[in-house]
C-alpha cells in the first residue's frame, strides 16, 4: 500500500513540474514571438529600402560620381595621347631641321657624312665658337666617345688655350708658310690662310693628330645655340674660363657639357629649331638629339673623364720670341694610358702590328696611335719594303678578331681588304695593318 502511495506521489510530482515548465514556456514562447516579429519587420523594412536603391538605380543607372570618374579618366587618356602625339611631332620636326653641312672634302678622316647608330662605337667632337663672325677661332672642344659594349662614354678635351705642332701628311694639310707652332685655339684662322675654302676640315684633322683619335661625327655650336640650353646654375663664359690649374678647368668645363646634356630634350628642341639650323655638322638633327639622349642614360660609374694635367705641359719659344706651353703628342698618349675606350677590343685582345709601305714618313706611326687609342694593342711599327699600292690588313683568325678588324677598316672610308694569313714578310702579330699608298 505505502508503496502505490509513492509512486502516485512522484507522479504528481512530475506532473507538477511539467505544467510549470509548460508555463515558463508559454511565456517564453510569447516573448520569442515577439522578437520574431520584431525582426521580420525590421528585415521587411531593410530589403524595403535595398529594393527602393534598386529601383532608384534602375531609374538612374549611372550616378553622378560614375559620370565624373568616367570623364576624369577619358580626359587623362586624351591629354596622354595628346603628349604623345606631340612627341612624335616634334621628333619628326627635327628630321625636317636642316644643319648647315660642313664642307670636308679632302680630309679622309673627317670625310664622312655621318649617322649615328646606338648599337656601334661612335665618338663625337664638339667645337664651341663664341661666334661665327670672322676670324673663326675654337674656344673649347670636347670629344665624347660612346662606347655600346660597356654602356659607358669617355669625355676628352685639351685647354684650347695651349699650343700644338702642325701635323703635315698629305698635300691638304701641308703649309705654305714656315708656321709650325699654333695655338689650338687660332687652327680655324690658320686653316683660312693656308688652306683656303677647308680650315674646318683642317682644324679637325690637326685636333685627330693630336689626340689620336678618329671622329665619326663633328658638330660645331656657338654661344646663341648653348645658351638656350644651359640650366640656371651653368654659364659658358664661366666654364671657358681656364682659372686655377688646367685639371680644375678640365673637371670644371666636362660638368658644364655633361650639364648641358641633360638639358637637351625633343620639346626644347623643337623649340629653338633656328638655334639649331645655325649650328655646323656632318650630322643631322635628329642623330644629334639621339646621341644627347643616349648620353643622358648612362650612369655616373659608366662615365669616364680623361682629365688634362698641368704635370704634362712643355714649354717652348714660339716664333714672337715668346716662351709658351704646348701639348706634346707624348703627353696625350700619357692621357690614355689609364683610359680604356672599347671594351670589346680589349676583350679579343688582338696583338697588332703596324707596317709602312709607302714613302710617306711617319705614316706608320700616326696609325699606330690611332689603333692604340680606339683600344687596340700595337706591338710593333715598321717599314714594309716595297709599297703594295692598297692598305690591306693581314690576320691570323678572321672570326675570333672580327670586332678589333672593323673597328680599324672604320679608319679609312673605302672598303679594306682583309686576308686570312701573313704577308710574305716574317710577322708575329694576330693582325697585320700594311698601310699602301692608296691612304
């Protein structure tokens, strides 16, 4: 009996519990309702308004920032193209600005209407004239030679200031008169006196004497022409000046070119096309502008400077009786020593000989240091006995030598014959010059 009496106890009990629950939860339930009624509302009332931004976008599909983000970027593009168009304008304008041309004939070496190529070895001489009036004189030269192989340039000059030897190998450069002794300065004047209707020719083959060096390109500017193109912290009177020692001069006249340089674009170009139609060349505008640019890329460990030092001066008595200092052919080859201008033929490292058959003295010689100044190696100058009528150059490997051949068939503007093999003359070099009586 007390045991039926426990278990209707803990029936009960239970049915207590679960009537309470049933309580809690109706409540809970009420107030769960709430809640969802709550937030089906405020959801009905934000896809409400998503809809009404659809709707408003679908009435006005492009808004008024799109618009103008559109028109910003169409019209950036159209003054892009428009700068470019320019450009190309103003490029082409420089091929239609005429150079005065400069009369060479007769000069073999500067004899060439030249057109520069970025992927060649290419050396360009400067000459500055403070003006173009009569009597002519060079009040600054520098020579700029690029070299492609190691993507670097050399910067030459010598004081214009100083005095050179006349250098006397043919019958254009012969003078009349007993002048031997000129300053670099007065070349032009002297040319007119002794080789009228080509002192510019004249000048340029005595600066290639004393340098040793053969020039691809000549351009001759004067103070009209440089300054529109010099910077505001840059003057041409200033950097012509010699003050101090010649290497200050020297350090102080190559910044003010390479300044000069970098000033040169295609717009203000195109801009002084008048300046530039003064100037004198054996090249065009546009190759012009084209060795500037390439100037301007190249890095500062890639440029090179052959600085003139006052330890290489000699003096000697002109013919006033004056003691004054010149440029000895010695002390320039000193200038070079240090000074590699073509990579390329120091890597073949062709070993070069020099031979003379002609009855020309010191023919020999001159070509010698101009292969030695362009890079190459001459081992050995000499006389070749009988003169063979044509230059031929002479190697041991056409293919493994091809670059250091070139370069020395660029010295003569007709077309060299080169022979694999060796004269009939005992010979211990890879390449074999024999210079005929056709140079």
């Amino acid at each position: 009996m007390s045991k039926k009496i426990s278990k209707l106890s803990q029936k009960r009990k239970k049915e207590t519990q679960r009537s309470w629950k049933s309580w809690l939860n109706f409540g809970g339930s009420k107030n769960s309702q709430k809640r969802k009624k709550k937030n089906s509302s405020s959801k009905r009332l934000k896809n409400k308004r998503v809809s009404d931004k659809k709707l408003e976008k679908k009435k006005n599909p492009i808004s008024v920032t799109r618009i103008l983000s559109v028109f910003a970027i169409f019209t950036a593009v159209f003054i892009v193209l428009l700068i470019v168009k320019s450009f190309y304008e103003r490029i082409k304008k420089l091929d239609d600005i005429e150079v005065s041309h400069i009369d060479v004939q007769g000069f073999k070496d500067s004899d060439k209407n030249s057109k520069y190529d970025s992927t060649k070895p290419f050396s360009l001489l400067i000459v500055y004239e403070e003006s173009f009036d009569y009597p002519r004189t060079i009040d600054g030269f520098l020579i700029a030679n690029f070299d492609p192989e190691s993507s670097s340039v050399t910067l030459i000059t010598i004081p214009s200031s100083l005095y050179m030897y006349i250098s006397e190998y043919d019958e254009y450069t012969e003078c009349s008169s007993d002048v031997d002794l000129v300053r670099i300065k007065d070349l032009m004047m002297v040319g007119d006196l002794e080789t009228p209707r080509r002192s510019l020719s004249f000048s340029f083959y005595q600066l290639e004497e004393l340098i040793g060096y053969s020039f691809d390109g000549v351009v001759i500017v004067d103070k009209d022409f440089v300054s529109r193109f010099e910077s505001k912290n840059t003057d041409i009177d200033d950097a012509s000046e010699v003050s101090g020692s010649y290497e200050e001069w020297s350090e102080k006249w190559f910044e003010y070119w390479y300044s000069l340089f970098n000033e040169i674009n295609v717009f203000s170009l195109s801009n002084n096309a008048s300046a530039i139609s003064g100037i004198q060349s054996n090249m065009s505008a546009a190759d012009l502008y084209k060795f500037a640019k390439k100037i301007q890329s190249i890095k500062d460990e890639n440029l090179k400077k052959v600085v003139f030092s006052d330890d290489l001066l000699q003096e000697v008595v002109n013919e006033k009786g004056e003691m004054v200092n010149y440029v000895s052919l010695s002390a320039v080859d000193d200038l070079f020593t240090d000074v590699s201008v073509d990579i390329q033929m120091d890597k073949e490292q062709a070993r070069i000989e020099v031979f003379n058959a002609t009855s020309v003295d010191g023919l020999g010689s001159r070509y010698a240091r101009l292969i030695d100044h362009m890079g190459g190696d001459v081992i050995r100058i000499d006389n070749a006995g009988d003169d063979i009528g044509k230059t031929v150059i002479y190697t041991t490997d056409k293919e493994k030598f091809y670059y250091s051949i070139e370069k020395i068939k660029s010295l003569w503007e007709h077309d060299i014959v080169v022979i694999e093999g060796r004269p009939d003359f005992i010979t211990t070099g890879d390449i074999i010059v024999v210079l005929g009586s056709d140079d």
